[in-house]
C-alpha cells in the first residue's frame, strides 16, 4: 500500500490488533478523553487513541501554529515544548502527554511582548516562508534550557533536526546565537 | 519631485510577527465548521490500468462518509481544454479519477472522505486495487532512443525552442586548437517546499466556494476550479495570503484542490485534502537530464564554437520543456553554433519549472566546460570569462538595458580572495582536508508580466492596493508595500497591501522572478493615475490652497499634497476624502511591459559565484565552507528580502551540487527516497559562510522601477562554482548531480 507501508499510525494499528485480536474495529475506533494543558490552559478532548498531538493542537484545539511539514519525524516543523523539553508532537500520541506542560509557539508570546527570539528571527530575517519558523524557535528555546551548545558550531549541530526549505540557515543561526550570546532566553 | 524613502531600505518582513507567533494561516491552517477530511490513495503500480476497485472494507468503516473512485466520481468538464492552467505544456492534461488509466506511480486513484483525519488515513489503506501492469521506462539515459523534439503550444511561449543553427559548428570545432566534449548528467528532484499541499474547500452553498489553497496563482487556480466544474468564476474564490514555500511546485493547480473541490461539492460539505510528505514526490518535479556539450577555441581563448544538446524528461501525456541548450549563447559571443533540445518521455508525472528551471541545469553544464576549456588553455577561468565578455547579447547582437557582470566577477573575486588561488589542482591543504576554489557565472532572464492594480485612498487617508499576487515567502508584501508608500509619499504603516486572493485584480502566478517588476511596476502606474485623480479632486475644492498651482510644483509627502518651495501650503488626503462626501477614491490601471521599446534590447540578470570547498583527504566527504555571490540585478527594493532570496539560493545550490536527488528505483518506476530523511536538503550544519553583494545595476531601460528580479538569479551559478571547486581541490571531474564523496574515493 502506498500510503500507509512506512506509516506509522499504521503500525500502530496493526501492533494493537496483534497484541489483542479479539478487540474488534469498533471498539478501536472508540473515542477516549484526553486531558492536554496546553500554554497554561486545561482542555478537554475526545480523541481517537492514535490521535498524534500534532493533529490534537492543530485540528481540535485549533492551534495551527504548530506545523506539518512530514509527520515522521523527519523536518522538525512540528517542534512544541513539553515541560520544558522540546519534542516532535507529530511522534507523540496526545493520550501520552496527559499532565504534562506544553508550549507551543502560541504560548512563547508572554502577552503583547514578543520573545527575546521571536524579534531576534524578525530582525535577521531568519525566515522566508515562515512555515519552518515556530518548529525552529520552539526548538531553540528547548536547545537553550538543555546548556549543551555552547559554540556556533555547537548549536548548528544541534538545530539540526529543524530543516528550513527557504535556507533561512544563517539569519536563523545568526538569531539564535544572539540571544544565546545575551543570556535573553530566561 | 519623487523622494524614495522607503525604496532601498532593508526593512524587516512586514509580517514577521504573524510568522513568529503562528498566527500566519497557511492552507490547511483554517478552522472551518463540519470539515470532512480527505486522503488520498496513490497508484503502487507505474504503468497500466485498473481492473477491479473495492471499497466496501473503506466504507464499512464508522466515520467515513464518501470514497471517490474513477467509477464513482461525479461528472466533469469534457474536454481537456478546460482542464488546462495557464501553464500547462502542449498535451493532455493529467486528469484526476479521471479513468482507469496509470500513468506514473503514486498517481491518485482514489479519495476517501471522512469526519476524522485519523479515519480516512486508515480507511485509505483499506481501499482494494487490482491492476493490470504494463512495461515502463523511468530513465533518459537508457532511453535515448525514444528522444524526439518537443511539441509547440500556448505555454511554450516563453520557452522557445533552441534557435537554428549559427556559422559551421562541425568545421569550427574540428579546426580549433582547444576543445572539451563533455557529458553531464542530473537526477530527478523535488521542491519539497516544507508546506505540505493542501486545500481547505469551504463549501458556501448556491454553487459558491471559497478555497484556501497552497498555491503560486490564485486566479490561475479560480479559472482551473471554475472550468473544470462548471461553475462561475465570481462564485470560486481562491486565497493564499500565507505560502509555506513553493519554488515552482506551485505554478499549476495540483491535484489535492482538484479532490478537494470535487469532494466538496459532491457531498455539499466543507472538506481539507493534505498531501503526506510521501505524496509530495507524486507531483511537480525537476526533470532529469543529460547534457552533451562541445566547446572550442582559438589560441587566444576566445570561443569559436559550441554545441549543446540536452535530452530531458517529460511525462507520457504533456510536453513540458525547460530553456537549456541555448544559454552560452547569451552568455558569450560564438560565431558557430549547434543548440538541440530534445525531449524523452518517460512514465512519471509531468515534470513543473523549479527555481531557475533550465538555466541552472545548463549552466552547470556551460560553466564546467568553461572551467575543464581554462585549464586546457593554462589560463585563470575567471580570465577565460573576460575575455570572452559580451557586450553586447550575442544571440540577437542586442544591446543589455543594462549588464553589470564585470563588476559581480570583480567584486566578488575580491571579497573572496580569488587572486590566492594556486590553480594546480590539489595543491592547496588546511590540516586534513583539500581546499578547492571554483568560480562560475550565472545568467537569467528580466521578465515583466502584465498585472493590474486596484489603487483607494480609503476614507481614513490611506492607501489600499489590491493585487491577486501571492508572497511565497519572497518578500512581496513588504517590498509592494515600500513601492507604494513612495509613490504616494505615505509612511509604510499607512499602506494597506490586500494579495493573495483571486477576488483582487489580477496578476500571474508568482514565478520566474517576475513578481516586483510586473506588481510592482502595476503599482506605479496606479498610484501615478491615483495623484493624478487626487489632484483633479484638489483643484475641484472650493477654498483649494492649490487651486491654482502648476502640477510640477506639487508633492505628496507624509499624507499630503504640498507645494515644492512652500510645504505649510498643503492639503491633507484626509481633506480630500472629506470634499468627496467622505467617499472612498478609486483607480485601477494595467501594469505592462514597454514592449515597443523593449524589442531593442536583451534584459537579462548576472550574477558570479566563488566557492570554497574542503575534501577530507580520506573520507572525501565536501564541505561548502564560504561562497561569495554577486548579483547585477538592477535595482534592489529591499535589500534585507533580496539578501535573503539571494542567500536562500546559494543554499539550493549546495543543495543541488552535494545533496538533493530523488532516487528512481527504475524495476519499479518509482522513488525510493520519497521523505525528508532520505531526500537530503542541507541542514543548519550544512550552512556555512554565505556572503552575497549587490553590483549596482542602474537600469534606466527595463522598467519605471528599474528592478530586474532576484528570486532565482542566486542560484544559477553555484552548482558549476561548486563542481569546479571540487575538481580543484582534487583533481577529479564529477559530471553528474549532486556529487558524492564515493565518487572521489580511488
Ligand atoms: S512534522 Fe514532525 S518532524 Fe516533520
Ligand atoms: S522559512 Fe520557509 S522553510 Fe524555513
């Protein structure tokens, strides 16, 4: 099958079929609630268990800001925060992250006042298109509390899973590093 | 007096902040009530037919509302006319669910519509197909012999084919003391911009549609929609005011708008078709090509013939062609010429324009025969380009409006340090690695399109200018917004700049690096008509200050029309909103090219290249480690925005020199590389120094703006600049796109 040989929802289907066979469709396609804290807020949903919580921001809480870019891990577009770490929300099933802390891009914004790193990627034009850019500055933010890059070369290395099509690279590179550099992200 | 305080100022993207917050809506970013989801199901057969289609296991499923097969599939436009978009190629347009006909692998054969996403993606995989499969073929190169010359049409307007032979090309070559006969070869590859396509049809009721699309032409996308399912074009509205990128994969409306729309109006729902990732390689495509080439000159280096003939992909039911063979002509003066531009139709989707398509497939090809002719000669490559300068554009012996390619090889030779070059291949180390240095040029064309603008001084005094254009991430609000204030002599914040939707004026879709003359030179013209009204209005005024004033000793400056010597004399947009009963004022006026006056000329973008490179004396593994590009492309808007078009190039050309490829499995016709791991683009550490420059480019000629275009001119020369780096660094010639370091092993 085209579509559906290296997808992993797929899999995961197939996985719980196996692991229980009994369990007919019906009861699979079940809807579960599913408790998600999202930039502070507490929500509700019902959700199909293998609702990725990329699809639970952007299709049911309507938080589009978090973007699809490959849905396999593979672009970094989907970057959102969970309890501080960053984390690829298009690998994560929503019912997994019940209790935790998520931050999306529209959670970054305190208020009116942009981040330290959203004006930074404004000021070095550290975009094109846009559609890359809260995948990377949410990864960025996740990169800052981790302490682990301390060189250029360091955090090129380490931003490495937010791909840019636009080849924004440098100004987004040049952002970071200036806000690292000013010790703003705190 | 026309004060510019805006134009030439590097601004910052005027939507940054939507950008950065996520508030930006991009196609399948709209929260629409009752939306269905729709997913596709792709052909896993390359050629045949389908013979048996069973939905039931699909439909079974709770959740699913509709499958949509070429047998279930509503009745559509008949002839294949109405299926064309303005840039469809000579042929028959490829027409989704159409019949039971496979084309290419991964066509769409089926469109599942359900209330989840989740839903319709299992329940696509749950859609039986039977097929019949026929033979394919999947490869120039092993398919040579079905080469034929391509097919004429509307579209190929803009892509002529190769001109008729010049001089005695076989008598010239034969005679010249120095030669190169040279192949080149360049795999398939992808846009991949990082949006994915995606339609969000809402359906409005009485035949009415309003469509968010992923798209490079909203009005070309309403008049495919409104042609295809016979509905009128004031009821089909197309917006795509945000565009996650496209370079090209978005010039024809692609199938996931067409599912959309026909899914929408069959269930008389709102439905969203995304494409996976996977998908994605089943559309638009950079064609693979091979390239023969054969140049010659004489003792002094001066060329005296050439021959170029390119053999390039094109699909099974369109001709699509790309301007490849010719380009050396308008780059050097050659009294005996050979172009051939043959296309090889293979059983893949149509191929579609990607950034710079043809001139920087040909220029690889060109710039690396160049630099393989310099060495034959013993001379500098950079001096074999002097000294074969045109001054003149050798293929019509007219003059430039302007060309400042002298000056991007000077001052990019310069800034990087060119002159330290030791030309022995291989002679030059830093630690472990080989350095390499290579240079090339880049050329592209200055098109102008036709667009027409709708110009209002709003009822609160400011200017509102309408356009169907789109911005995919090139800088176009900005930049038309700072055309705009200067013209009208506003600040910036008070430019309203309405694009991105087909019910606005029209404009072409945004390629070939035409959008900020054809919008922007619209732009004037409305807002010169615009003054002109203003002024009518003013001198109509009952106690006008300026009743009596002679036009050329007016300005409009800061919100007002003011004498030139005496500015307290004014009178303030908003008073003359106020004398128009408080009405809005209105103009709209057509943007041309001055082709008249243009026919005398040749108008063309320069640019020129440097590369750094090290090779790891082991492993061979490249790195890109600086790249200086100078560009000539008239004059610079908004050199922050062009900065960033320029730089994003020269990471497109690393791209395609060193990484991109979609890799065909040709026993099964298909790509075998089709996701984000395994179709490599460069990642952040990847990227390395980047310097771009400006030459200064006055063109008094091209246009009233005298701009030129900078969308793709970054690119063209880095892939040559990059391959002749890595031939200097190790003495090896890699003719085959992108290079890998297997190939420089011994
Ligand atoms: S969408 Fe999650 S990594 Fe690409
Ligand atoms: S800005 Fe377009 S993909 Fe990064």
């Amino acid at each position: 099958m085209f579509i559906a040989s290296d997808d992993i929802f797929h899999k995961v289907w197939i996985l719980a079929k196996t692991l229980n066979p009994m369990e007919n469709e019906h009861q699979f396609n079940e809807l579960q609630t599913v408790r998600l804290k999202v930039n502070g807020e507490q929500h509700e949903l019902l959700l199909l268990p293998w609702v990725s919580l990329l699809d639970a921001l952007r299709e049911h809480l309507d938080l589009t800001g978090t973007k699809k870019g490959c849905d396999h891990g593979q672009c970094g577009a989907c970057t959102v925060l969970c309890d501080g770490k960053r984390i690829l929300s298009c690998l994560t099933l929503a019912v997994l992250k019940e209790g935790a802390e998520i931050t999306t891009i529209e959670g970054v914004v305190r208020g009116n006042q942009l981040h330290p790193l959203q004006q930074a990627f404004i000021d070095h034009d550290a975009f094109q298109c846009g559609y890359c850019t809260p995948g990377q500055i949410c990864s960025a933010i996740g990169l800052f509390k981790e302490g682990k890059a301390k060189t250029r070369e360091d955090v090129k290395e380490l931003m490495s899973g937010n791909l840019c099509r636009c080849g924004a690279n440098i100004g987004i590179i040049d952002a970071i590093m200036e806000v690292k550099d000013g010790g703003m992200y705190e | 007096m026309a004060i510019k305080p805006n134009i030439g100022q590097p601004l910052n993207r005027l939507e940054g902040r939507q950008k950065v917050t996520g508030s930006a809506k991009y196609a399948a970013d709209y929260h629409v009530p009752q939306l269905l989801y729709g997913y596709v199901v792709n052909s896993t057969i390359t050629k045949g037919k389908i013979v048996r289609v069973d939905t039931s296991a699909a439909k079974a499923l709770p959740g699913v509302v509709e499958v949509l097969t070429h047998e279930n599939r509503p009745g559509l436009a008949w002839f294949d006319l109405q299926y064309a978009d303005m840039d469809a190629p000579p042929g028959t347009v490829f027409k989704p669910l159409h019949d039971n006909k496979i084309r290419f692998n991964g066509q769409p054969v089926a469109l599942v519509v359900a209330e989840e996403f989740e839903i319709a993606r299992y329940a696509a995989s749950l859609v039986q197909l039977d097929y019949e499969e026929e033979p394919f073929v999947t490869s120039v190169e092993a398919n040579l012999s079905k080469a034929r010359p391509a097919k004429k049409g509307i579209a190929t307007a803009l892509k002529p084919p190769p001109p008729a032979p010049t001089g005695n090309f076989e008598k010239a070559y034969e005679a010249a003391p120095f030669k190169v006969d040279a192949e080149y070869y360049h795999g398939n590859e992808h846009h991949n911009p990082m949006e994915l396509f995606a339609t969000t049809t809402v359906y409005e009721g009485n035949g009415k549609l309003t469509i968010y699309d992923k798209t490079q032409g909203t009005i070309n996308n309403q008049l495919f929609v409104a042609n295809v399912f016979g509905l009128r074009y004031k009821d089909v509205r197309v917006l795509a005011p945000y565009v996650g990128g496209a370079f090209g994969s978005g010039l024809r409306p692609q199938y996931q708008l067409f599912l959309s729309v026909m899914a929408a109006l069959h269930l008389k729902r709102n439905v969203r078709v995304v494409l996976d990732r996977h998908q994605m390689f089943t559309l638009a495509h950079r064609p693979q090509n091979l390239q023969q080439l054969q140049f010659a000159t004489d003792e002094n280096g001066k060329l005296t013939a050439a021959r170029h003939a390119a053999f390039v992909e094109t699909s099974s039911y369109e001709d699509y062609t790309e301007v490849i063979s010719s380009w050396s002509h308008r780059l050097y003066p050659i009294s005996n010429t050979r172009f051939e531009y043959k296309v090889v139709p293979l059983d893949l989707s149509t191929p579609t324009d990607m950034r710079a398509p043809g001139g920087v497939t040909a220029m690889h090809a060109i710039e690396c025969t160049m630099d393989q002719l310099a060495y034959k000669l013993g001379i500098d490559p950079l001096e074999l380009r002097l000294r074969n300068y045109a001054e003149v554009d050798p293929s019509t012996e007219k003059p430039f409006t302007s060309k400042a390619l002298r000056e991007c090889y000077r001052q990019a030779a310069d800034s990087f340090g060119w002159s330290n070059r030791n030309p022995e291949p291989g002679s030059m180390t830093r630690g472990n690695k080989l350095v390499g240095y290579g240079m090339a040029t880049g050329v592209w064309d200055a098109y102008q399109f036709p667009s027409r603008i709708e110009a209002i001084l709003t009822k609160e005094g400011k200017l509102m200018i309408n356009n169907a254009v789109t911005d995919i991430g090139t800088g176009t609000f900005t930049v038309m917004t700072q055309i705009a204030a200067d013209e009208l002599g506003l600040p910036i914040e008070d430019v309203i700049f309405g694009y991105g939707d087909s019910k606005k004026p029209f404009s072409m879709f945004q390629g070939g690096s035409s959008m900020t003359s054809s919008t922007g030179v619209a732009i004037v013209m409305a807002a010169k008509a615009l003054k002109k009204k203003l002024l009518e209005k003013v001198k109509e005024m009952s106690d006008s200050p300026l009743a009596d004033a002679d036009e050329k000793d007016l300005v409009f400056r800061n919100g007002r029309i003011a004498l030139v010597n005496e500015p307290s004399v004014h009178i303030n947009f908003q008073e003359i909103v106020a004398a128009n009963k408080g009405q809005a004022i209105k103009t709209t006026k057509m943007g041309k090219p001055h082709l008249l006056k243009l026919r005398k000329y040749s108008k063309m973008t320069h640019s020129a290249s440097f590369v750094e490179v090290e090779v790891d004396k082991d492993l061979k593994t490249i790195t890109v480690t600086r790249a200086v590009t100078a560009v000539a492309a008239g004059k610079i808007i908004n050199p922050r925005t062009a900065h960033s078009q320029i730089s994003g190039s020269m990471v497109w050309g690393i791209s395609k020199a060193l990484q991109e490829e979609s890799v065909i499995d040709e026993n099964l016709g298909k790509y075998v590389n089709a996701n984000l791991a395994e179709y490599h683009i460069p990642t952040h550490a990847d990227v390395h120094q980047l310097e771009v420059i400006f030459a200064e480019e006055r063109d008094e000629l091209i246009n009233e703006l005298g701009v030129k275009g900078v969308g793709e001119i970054g690119l063209v020369a880095m892939p040559a600049a990059i391959a002749n780096a890595v031939f200097h660094a190790t003495g090896k010639r890699i003719n085959k796109l992108p290079i890998h370091f297997d190939e420089l092993l011994e």
